[in-house]
C-alpha cells in the first residue's frame, strides 16, 4: 500500500457534543472564569456596604377652585409631569434631603430616583441609604421636601395674582371716586344734562368692574393649592442589596459558566490541538498504526504496545529492516514513552533492539525500561543437551528351540549393541570445538562452541528483557544488526531525527489534546521538504483500561 495515496478525511459537521467537549477539555479555564466572577461577587456582598431603598409614593395634583367639582376627560394633562420630575430633582429638594440624612449633595443626587409612570399623576421617590433609617428619611424627606416646594411656588403665585388683583381694584375704585366728584352736586335727576348722563354711565361700569374684580379675586383667594399628597411613605423593613445574596451568587455562578465558556472557545480558536485520530490523518496523510493509551497505574497500555508493534512488523521482520525513527513536534506528546515501550516489546519476542537516543533523553527511558526490565525479566537460553552414556551389552541367551545340539554354553548368542558416543573432549587444534570420536564407522558430530573471545561485541548499555536485549546506543550510531529503533528529540527543534529519517522509517507520534495542528502540519511539511514520507503515526491518549 502507498501511503502518499491516503486521502484526507472530510471535514464534518460540529454537533452539540463537539460543543459540548470544547468546555470540557479546557475545564481548567472554565473553573478559572467562574471562580473568578464568583470572587468578584462574593466582594461586591462582603467588602461593599448593604444599600437599602425606600420608596415613597405621592400623587400630584393640580390646583382647582372647586375640590368638588367633577374632573374633564383630560385631568391628567391638567399637571405637566415633566416639570415635575424636574421640580422633584431640582437643588431645593436635594438640599433638604441633604440636611436630613446628614450626606453631601452629590451623594443624595446619586442615591434620589424620582419616577414618573407615563399617563398617571403618580411620582415615586426612590433613595438608597447605608441603613434603613437613612432610607426611609431620604425617601419621606425628598416627598415632603417636594410638596413644600410646590405648595411654595403655588402660594406665591397666588399672592402675586392677587396682588394684581388689588391694585386693579384700587385704580378702579381711584377712578370711580373720581367720577363721583366730578357729578354735579344739584343736578336735576328728571332730566340730567348730557354730561352728567355719561358720567353716571361711566360710573355704573366702574361699579360693575370692581364686583368683577372682587368675585374673582375671592376665587383666587379660595382656590386650593394642595399640591398632592403623600399616599404611601417609606417605612422599615426596606430591601436591601443584601437580601438577594443567593440569588446574585446563582446569577454570578451562572455568568462565571457562560463567560469561562466563551473564554475556552476563543482559546480553542487560537490554539487548535488534536482531538481525533481523523485530523491526524488529514494533516500527515498517512494511515493510523495505532493508539497507545494509559492503563489505571499510569503507564502505556501493554496491549495497545503488542498492538502497534504487530502494525510495526512489516518493516521490522524483513530482510534488512531500515531503523524506525520516532519523531514528534514537541517534548510533551509521551514519545519516549512510545519509543521505550515499542523496544520493550520487541525484546520480548526476542528481537535485539538497538534504541538510539540523544544524550539528554538516556536519563529519562533509561528508567522506563528498568521498569520493563522488572514486569518482564530475562529469560535465560536453552542449552543444548549433552548425550549421556547407555548401558552395556547384555548376554541374551537363545530360544531353546533353535538352541543346536551340543555343548550348551556354545548355545549362547551375543546381540549386537550400538556403543554409545563418549563425553565431547575439548581439542584445542581444533579451534576451540567440541569433537566426539567413535570406535565404530559413523561420522565425527562436530558441536560448535563459543568462546568467550569469539562472543559479539554490543556497543552500548544493554538492558535483557524478555527473550531479547535493548541496547542503548548513541543517535549517531552507526546501523547495526537488529531491529534499530531512534527516539528523534522535537524535530521542530532538532534536526538530528530527521537526518536519521531520511534512511529509515519515519513515524509520527502525536498526543490528543496536546498536540497543536499548526506544529504538526509544519513539521510533516519539512519531512517532505527533506524527502522524507512518513509511513504511518501513533496517537497517544488518557483512555483507560
């Protein structure tokens, strides 16, 4: 099979459980933005001060000269509610409030809330206090303060109306003495002179004007100039900021939730890492040689191992296997624990494995496989049994029917038995082998020796396991007999393992959720930029056995 044929998975659709895993795969970020905002709120009801509001209700109406007359389809635009808001805000109010609760004028703006319902002659004063006393002093003396306020400007509009009123009645009643002195004091009533008729005339008006005058002035004196009243005051117990505590620490736990998700979307977005084996695929293009999980103790699945070095045979069992070059994109995705694992297994099913390493990774698989070496020590080789002597021929003696006649002891006949072989001497112009001689015609068995002086130097510490050995040897080393398997360092990094790569097999290890898509897709871009195809990868996971 050609690997450069593999063709990358389609993308699929995201569902509500991809959506779903991305908060949970960063669940460290989630935990951290919830903790956070509940920090935050758990200040805001501990360090800052309780707020109590008092609301007092007040309804306003407008000034009229009868109480008892029956309000026109419009009496709520009889009082322009607008003004009066602004008239309920305005400095004499706040001032008063001020002297009442003992704070500065800036405090009481911000803490006085006056509102106006559209289409109703209701006004609602709202103030929040550090106790429930300045509450509800604040919201009673804002009302109170108000309706003096208003009372005050209607009174003195009153009086300036009357006051009009009087000097309009004065000069009319200056003009009507004055048309009095000016009648003659004989004048004939039966027939008055013209003259005199337009002053009687002129005097009638003047009479009449000063009745109009006075009749409405009455009015203006009698009309009431209640501006409203309090209908509902503030009194204690008031809410507080502090009697809602569950509810904003459920609304903080909450938003806490919903921000630290948007906070792991947008870091998943910025720092993309592998999740399936599917996108591995589609970035290396090559087909997947197997997952190698962690079982409950923490180390490498065995199974997942016998596994991947079963996939790994093809290019291990031949002729002359090529060295098996492990590489990664970073030092966190469990390569030298693959690579450790993968000559473990191969030294148990006999192989001589020569693992290469870099100097700064000895000291990390050195102890990975001592801990191998102890799960699986080693098994010693059969030795070759030596022949042992057989026993001496027997006299048989001969069928009394086929015995001759004669001399009975010329009777007995003697069977041929084979002689055994003696123990193998040792000849030493032999060079050093074992030869077995024999008296009768068959051939000399030679049975080879080796001596220590012919023993096959390994390079290296060797570490036995199972029926094989692992040789540690240097990742330069030259290629030797055996399966050869090089732990490359980070290739991104350290172009040692791909130089050794471009003489063997390539294979890639990735880890899923630790290996970010742009370091993998940037490493197998300069493998092929060097001539170098991987053949396959592993995906390293936390699944559990």
């Amino acid at each position: 099979m050609d690997v450069t044929d593999v063709t990358p998975a389609r993308q699929r659709p995201v569902g509500l459980a991809e959506l779903a895993r991305i908060p949970v795969r960063r669940w460290r970020t989630v935990l951290a933005a919830t903790g956070l905002v509940l920090l935050l709120v758990a200040a805001y009801l501990l360090v800052f001060p309780a707020t109590y509001t008092a609301t007092t209700a007040v309804v306003v109406r407008p000034v009229v000269t009868d109480p008892f007359s029956v309000p026109s389809g419009g009496a709520d635009r009889a009082v322009n509610m607008t003004a009066e808001s602004g008239i309920a805000t305005s400095n004499g109010v706040i001032d008063k409030v001020a002297s009442i609760t003992g704070r500065d004028t800036t405090g009481v703006a911000d803490a006085l809330t006056v509102e106006t319902p559209v289409g109703g002659q209701v006004m609602r004063f709202s103030y929040s206090g550090h106790s429930e006393a300045e509450a509800v002093d604040g919201a009673n003396g804002a009302a109170e303060a108000y309706l003096e306020l208003r009372k005050g400007m209607y009174e003195n509009q009153r009086a300036a109306v009357l006051k009009s009123y009087d000097d309009t009645i004065a000069l009319v009643t200056s003009q009507r003495t004055t048309t009095q002195r000016s009648l003659p004091a004989n004048q004939n009533s039966s027939s008055p002179s013209p003259r005199t008729s337009a002053l009687l005339d002129q005097l009638r008006a003047l009479n009449d004007q000063l009745a109009t005058l006075a009749e409405q002035r009455s009015k203006i004196g009698s009309a009431d100039l209640s501006p409203g009243s309090v209908t509902s005051a503030a009194r204690a117990p008031v809410p507080s900021s502090r009697d809602a505590a569950p509810l904003i620490l459920v609304a903080g736990l909450l938003g806490g939730l919903l921000i630290g998700g948007l906070v792991a979307f947008v870091r998943e977005s910025m720092d993309r890492r592998v999740r399936t084996a599917d996108e591995v695929s589609a970035l290396v293009g090559a087909p997947l040689l197997g997952t190698v999980g962690r079982d409950r103790s923490g180390r490498l699945s065995d199974t997942d191992l016998r596994y991947l070095v079963l996939a790994l045979s093809r290019w291990v069992d031949g002729p002359k296997p090529l060295p098996l070059v492990l590489l990664s994109s970073a030092a966190d995705e469990r390569r030298e624990q693959v690579t450790a694992g993968i000559a473990a297994a191969l030294a148990q099913g006999g192989h001589e494995v020569r693992l290469g390493v870099a100097p700064e990774s000895r000291d990390r698989i050195r102890p990975l496989l001592q801990e191998a070496q102890r799960r699986h020590p080693a098994t010693e080789p059969t030795r070759p049994r030596v022949p042992r002597p057989r026993p001496a021929p027997s006299v048989v003696p001969a069928p009394a029917a086929t015995a001759p006649m004669g001399n009975p002891e010329d009777t007995m006949v003697i069977q041929p038995v084979r002689k055994p072989r003696p123990f193998p001497t040792e000849d030493p112009k032999n060079g050093g082998v074992y030869r077995s001689t024999t008296t009768s015609a068959d051939k000399t068995e030679i049975i080879p020796r080796v001596l220590p002086s012919q023993t096959p130097t390994v390079d290296g510490e060797e570490l036995r396991i199972g029926a094989g050995a692992v040789h540690l040897v240097p990742l330069d080393a030259p290629v030797g007999g055996g399966v050869t398997v090089i732990d490359a360092p980070p290739a991104l990094h350290d172009e040692r393992g791909v130089r050794a790569a471009r003489e063997g097999r390539a294979v890639l290890v990735a880890a899923r959720d630790k290996t970010r898509t742009g370091r993998l897709s940037q490493l197998v871009e300069r493998l092929r930029a060097v001539g170098v195809e991987p053949v396959g990868f592993v995906v390293t996971g936390e699944k559990r056995d």
